[in-house]
C-alpha cells in the first residue's frame, strides 16, 4: 500500500462518495432504530485485527453488511428524535479538513485554522445579533471559539467563574461555592461542576412547573441565592437556557441577569439546540437579554447543518476566560500568538489539539447563504408546526409544553385511557409502550422525556431530508399505534374524552 | 439547494475527492510552514456571512486561493516538526462516519457505534500486550474508550483518583491532595490538575536531568512524596510517560509503580506518541511495567494512521472511572446500557455527544493489517535512525537524547560555534536562529525544545508521504544553513571542535 498515492486515493475516495450516495438513496428503507440486540457486533467480527491489509472494497461490504444493520439512521428523513443532528454541505468541509489533518493549537501550526475560526465566529456573532462586548472585533475584551460540545462551553466557563471568585477571596473558600441551573438544565451541568470540584451539595436545582412553561424563575432563583448567602454560601456562576433538552423551555434571560447581577455571578446562555432559530429575525427575541449574560453557547452541529462535533461559545471577557489554563511551553511556542496579532485557541479549551472546524462551519454558511440557512430553519419549524396541528385535531392527545422551535411535547391524555385527569402514573405507562411500539415498526423514530413526574414523547424535526409527507406518515403511525394499543374500546373513550374535554371548557 | 440529494451529492463529493488528490499531488510544492503573516485572512473576508448561497466550485477556488497559502502542511513530506499526524485510509473511516453522523452516546443511539469501539480497542489491547485486567473482555472490571487527546485521559483519570480518595478521606481534605509528574511531562498535566481543583503548590514535578535521559527517577519521586506525606499531603496520582514530548524520555515504570504502590495511588501512563510504536515486538519492552498502572493511554491520532481527534485510553477498574460523572437522565437513558448488556460511553468521558470514531480506526487497523502497521513504524523509524547517522558524521552537530524512535534531538554544539562547553546560551541563540533559517525556506519544518536549559532542534519523521529522498534533503537544508550561518571560518571552527572532540575522548 502506498499511502496518499494520488491515483488510489482518488479511486478509493470516489468509492466511499458512491457508497454514501447509495446509502442516502436508501436510507428510507433500513429501519430508523437500529433493530440489533446487545452484542451483535462483539459475536460477528474477529477477535484479533487482521494479520494482513485488507481492501477497500472487502472493507465497505462489510460496513454494508455488518455496520449500517447496527446503526440508528440520524439522517433518515424519518429520524424525530433528541435533537437532530443533520449536516450537508458541511460534509463537504470535513473531508477537506481531515484531508488537510493540521493540528490548529497555536497560530504558527496553520494560521489559515485560528483566523478562520475568527471569521466565522464573527459572522455568526452577527447573524446572532450577539452584544459587540462578545466580539473579538470590538476593544471589549471579547472573543468566541469552536469547542467539541455544550459540556466542554460549560466546564470552561464555570472554571473561569470559580478561578476568579477565588482569586479574590482565596482558595480556602472553594467549599463555598455555589453553582445554579434549574431542574430542566442540560445534566452537562452536574458534571461540570463534579469535574472542576464544586460540593456536590453547592449544586443549586431551582424547581420548575408546568404552569410556569418549566421556566427558570428569576423570583426563585433570588430567594434561593438569599437563603444560600445567609449560612455561607457564595453564588458564582448561573447557567440560563434557551431551548431545554426536555421541552425546549425558555429562560427569561433579561430578568435573570438582573439577579445575579446583583451578586456579581458569571451567567452563561446555553442555546445549545434553539440557538439556531435565532438566525431568523423573528425568533431572535428569545435572545433578548443575553447582553447580560458573560458568555453564549450553542450547537453547530445540532441545526446549523453542521457535522459532529462542534460548539459555538463567545466570552465577553477572554482574558478571565482564557487565564486558568493558559499553558507556558516552549514546544508550543508561537511568536505570533505571544505578540497578541493572533488568537492562542490552545488556550481557549481543555485540549491543546485542535481539528480545523472552523472549515466546515464556513462551507455549511457559504453554501447555503443567510438566506439559505433560515429557509431551512423556518421549513423546520413550519413542519413541526403542522404536526402540533394533527395532535390538536386527535382529541386523544395532548400537546405538553408550548410549541417555540420545531419540538413538539405530547402524549395520550390520561382522559383517552380512561382514567382520570391526574392518574398520569398509568398514562405514563401507557405513553412509554406507544412509544416503543411507534420505534419498534422502524418506520420513524422518537424520544421521550419525563418532566414534572409526565412521561411525553418528543417529535422533533431536523434532518435534512424530512419532507411534509414524512411528518405526515409519522403522524399517522403514531394514530394506528395507539389506536391499535387502546384496543376496540377506543371509540367509546375519544367520545367520553371529548365529552370531558368540553366540560372542562378545553 | 436539496440537501443530500444522492446526484448532487454525489457530483460534489467527487469534486472535493479530485481537489484533495490534487492537492497531494502538489503538495511539494508549497511551503511547508505557512509563510503568511498574522491577520492575512482576517483582512481579505468579508465582514459578514454571504446573504446568497454560493457554489462548491467558488468555495474550492477560495480554498486554494485563501486557506491554502495559510495552511501549514502536516501532510507534506518534508515535515518533521512536533510529532506527526498523517491519516492515510482513516481519511475514508472519516468520510463514513461524517456521512451516517450518528451521534452515539448510549447505546441504542447506535449500536454499531458503542460495539465496534469495544472491538477496535481489545483488538489494540492484544497488539500491545496491555495486561488482561485492562480488557473489557475479561472479567477484571477493565475497559477501553476512545476520547479525543490525552488531555481528556488526564483530567478524567485524575478526577477519578480524586474521587475515589476524597470518597473514603472526606471532602473538606481536598486541599491535601497532591499529584505527580515530572518535569518532561506534557503540559496538559497541569491544565488537568487546574481544572479538577488541585492546589497550584500540590502540582509536584520532579526534576530532570540530562545525564539520567530525562528520565523520572522513582528514588527522587519517593524522597518527594514522603517529604510531602510528612508535611500533610495526600499523594493520589502519577503520570509516568513512555516517550516524552521534547526528547521521547521514557520513564521506568515498573520502578515507579513499585512506589506509588506503596501509596496506593492511581498510575496513568502517558504514551501519547510512542505508543504505536510498541505494536512492535521489538519495542514492547518500553512497556513493561504497565501492568502496575492503573491507566494507559496513547493518541491514535499521532502515529496509528487516524485522523484527529483520537486518543486510546484503558483503565484496569471501570467502575472507579466511571462514577464521578455518571448521570441520570431520561433522555438519555437506555435499557441496553441500564442492564449491562452494553457499555454506556457517555460515561466514560466529559461530553455526552460522540462521533463514531471506531469506524475510522476500524478502517486503518483493516486496511493496513498488523504487518502492513510495523513496516510503516519500522520504515519511520529507520529513516529517523539515517538522520540521526547524519548528524553524528558532521562534527558540527550533536544529539542531545538518546532516539528511541523517529525523534532526533540535536543542535550545533558549543565548539562549532567558537564557544566553550557549557555556553548554552550562546549555542541557543545561534541554534534557534538556525532553526528558523531553515523553516524561512519552506523546504522543510522542524520545531524546538527547551530542556536542561538547552536549546534543541527536534526531527520527527512520521508523515506517511515521507520517503528517504526527503530525509536528506532535510538533512542537506539543515547542513547549509549551518554552514552559511557560522560564516567562512566555519572550516576553522570545525577542525577545532573535531580537535577538542577528541582530547576529551568523545
């Protein structure tokens, strides 16, 4: 084998588009939930690697054969689950950055990785009408950065939070300190604050309702750190959400910061999956407030059509953000960086490689254009919207969070089953085997949450290919399966749900 | 624009296939180490994202024409700077798994995901003679996972020491806690002591020396820790390396386990770079004594043909690395994961989104088999043994540390330069001036270090397009350069360094 010889990476390299173009062309027909049991791959493959090269070729038939059987297909048109993760042209972007392979950890090691990470950062700061203090451009202190995920933007910037609490009060204090999120936060946060070292019990949980859309209450939040500050508590970082894992909830970023402005706490905006959205004028007010805020994060790989894996972060103050674990070492060097005429990124995240993200970011933004990226995001939206529109119209259901982005929370109301209006112990139940039996037919594919004690199933739209009809024949699996689990009576019960309903003025 | 619409797909994957072939094809032709200056791209891009989309093919004609001449070219035959990161049919893995983009952090997100990275990693495990009680496969409670770069592997496997101590001693003694490394230790080391929260002053380093390699000694590192244990603290973690960064150092595990055996602390060794190396019996032995760490890990990405991010890490007692960040989420939960039919990687690492890495490696281990892996070792370090042989015919020059594989760390010594013995700060002077000559041609790129004190120039080879031809050309650069930097009475000084050479019998 010679490696990188021009004529056999082309022929191979041709080879891989074709089979993944093949894949794409049939990707509706392999189950959207993988229907393999545990162990699977363990029991087929060999024990040892193998002695002697193998080909392409044998290679890609055994993906076919033994991999894609084993694979839930996220970028099947028929993928509703989590959040989607669904890129296109930015794939593009990926095979020239693993083409390139640079190592981007200082300026010198390839500067066309560090400035166009500025670049894109400071387009999408735009496009985001972030405040000009998260700029790297304006003389406010700010910058942004491409990290891996949300949970990388949220151990960074807590220990950023912690570093410069205890500069001034002193390391004996660190038992202290307290962190706040609300019971919707991504579990990223629990981690973050296990790895840099918070007491666990300093891990501040303000309770949400479903009356209240399972907002973080700026109310609670001050009577919390009040309590907390009477037996000695100090209150350092709060994380505020736009677009809650579970129900896609929005935090009141505004009235938050006013909060913690008071105790002079790091806030950080996590827009981990709705950040997206706010690329459209008309969801950007879902931002406001976020000048507030010390940093903002959100998922390019989430809806910005962009590969796995990569996190938008901008600090307003990076000389706070970067100074923890800015390194000193002469292998790494970099004149330029030293000079303060480039950025360091290695100083900007946990590790000191670094992939040339920036690239993909930059073809996915070039090929579709501004105008490009917020059709795909409204089409999203609007299919989203159509299916809240058929689960209103089912009297059987329920929507169960109020619909913002393209997420839509629902379930079989406890009134279908025949059981009264809080018995959700067996609509939870009930709803858990519906979803299963929707994912078992592989023809779509869902998730659930469980939030105040309900158990909802999430239909969320994002993968590029889903079309309207494939919203609608999800819709329509999702009828036949709870018909057919709520067995022959079911039309007496739509009846007396329907009546209950009406007498309950729903 | 349709997203992924198999013919458009198709037409332009096969462009960026062709592009990047081409680029190879050419890539002699550039200057290794990007000559441009700080800010070049940041001035020629617009300010602000493009309203409309625009075409692959306009893309691509700014890529050669913006990104290229900004790239520092780590695929180039002729660099031999930090350590090398050259993917060869990892590129394809790469395509792969940016195409199915799954994100696989439980088991049921995709099956293939979590199963083919337990595979790939008892299938290194074996290559490399790792103790059983590493493997997932036998029933010491061990396992394998793939994590971006060694700092990860750090800051996990410290934390987890951290919070098996703190488990039986009690929170309120984290200030005692102390971890230990020396001063060849890779930089991250303190990144990760930092972020879990290890007092600044209870980061040991034991200290060096050239006479000794730069090798840990365990007799100084018992001194230290029983001189600490006197004064209070609590010795929790060792990070021993098996081929340092500036001078591939390799310190002696088995006499350190020994010792920290005594203390009970967790022993992670760090192999980021030579551990490919020891998938070669005849370098295995550097790996003795690894059956008393409690972690191993080396970067797949560096030397094992895999693009980055890839870092191998094994840890002999899951359980212990697992339990600092598990967390409960019903989002996230999976029944196959719950009932220890699968191995559940969100709980191995800090994020909780994965890319399918096992699939790119999958892709190299295949394609090359175990014997077409040793010759490419076998052939790097053969090339780097020629160089190292170069340098010791030309009297100008010596080696500063033994080479063990394809690093050769060497300098213009004191003599040539007209200097007495222990002048190293002239001798570094000239050297780093003779080192940025050299990279000012673009005809090749090495990069420094400092250790003891002294300047040293340091010689990678590792590039997979790499052949003999290039290594003396490298060689050759770096002769004339010297030559016309020590000026005409060159010949002089070196008849009197040969003289010296030989009156103190070296």
């Amino acid at each position: 084998m010679k490696p990188l010889d021009p004529v056999e990476f082309r022929r191979q390299g041709h080879m891989v588009i074709d089979f993944l173009a093949d894949y794409y062309q049939n990707i509706e027909k392999y189950p959207v939930l993988s229907q393999v049991k545990p162990g699977y791959l363990l029991e087929s493959l060999p024990d040892c690697a193998p002695t002697y090269p193998e080909s392409v070729e044998a290679i890609l038939k055994d993906v076919q054969k033994d991999i894609i059987p084993g694979i839930t297909h996220w970028q099947s048109p028929n993928f509703f689950a989590y959040f989607a993760c669904s890129p296109t042209s930015s794939f593009l972007g990926e095979m020239l950055l693993n083409g390139f392979n640079v190592v981007g950890f200082n300026w010198v090691s390839s500067p066309a990785a560090t400035e166009l990470e500025i670049v894109v950062m400071e387009w999408l700061s735009k496009l985001l009408q972030l405040p000009p203090t998260f700029s790297s451009s304006s003389d406010g202190g700010g910058g942004g950065v491409l990290l891996g995920t949300t949970c990388e933007a949220l151990v960074w910037t807590m220990l950023a939070a912690k570093e410069k609490t205890l500069d001034q009060i002193g390391r004996e204090n660190t038992y202290k300190l307290a962190v706040y999120c609300s019971d919707q936060t991504h579990v990223c946060f629990q981690k973050a604050a296990k790895i840099i070292g918070i007491q666990p019990e300093n891990v501040r949980k303000v309770l949400t309702t479903r009356s209240t859309n399972f907002q973080l209450s700026p109310k609670s939040l001050d009577e919390m750190i009040k309590r907390d500050l009477e037996v000695g508590l100090i209150p350092i970082y709060l994380c505020a959400t736009v677009g809650t894992t579970s129900t896609t909830a929005v935090d009141p970023l505004a009235t938050l910061c006013e909060v913690t402005s008071k105790y002079n706490m790091w806030v950080h905006v996590d827009a981990a999956y709705a950040g997206t959205a706010c690329l459209c004028p008309e969801f950007r007010h879902f931002l406001d407030g976020v000048e507030g805020a010390s940093s903002f994060s959100f998922n390019a790989h989430k809806w910005l059509l962009t590969n796995l894996a990569c996190c938008c972060l901008w600090v307003r103050n990076k000389s706070l953000f970067t100074k923890p674990l800015s390194t000193n070492s002469e292998m790494l060097a970099d004149k330029a960086t030293e000079s303060g005429k480039a950025v360091g990124y290695k100083e900007w995240q946990i590790s000191l490689s670094r992939r040339f993200q920036a690239l993909k970011l930059w073809m996915a933004l070039r090929s579709y254009g501004v105008t490009g990226l917020r059709e795909r995001i409204r089409k999203h939206v609007k299919m989203a919207k159509d299916f809240e529109g058929f689960v209103n119209m089912d009297t059987r259901f329920e929507i169960m969070a109020p619909r913002y982005f393209s997420l839509v929370c629902f379930r079989v109301s406890p009134y279908a089953i025949g059981k009264h209006l809080d018995n959700d112990h067996e609509a939870n139940e009930f709803n858990q085997k519906l979803l299963e039996s929707v994912n078992a037919t592989g023809r779509a594919y869902m998730t659930n949450s469980v939030v105040g004690g309900v158990y909802i199933i999430r239909f969320v739209v994002g993968v590029a290919l889903t079309e309207d009809r494939h919203v609608e024949m999800a819709w329509k699996l999702v009828q036949s399966q709870a018909t057919s689990l709520l067995g022959t009576s079911t039309l007496l019960k739509t009846n007396l749900c329907n009546h209950l309903k009406k007498q309950l003025g729903m």
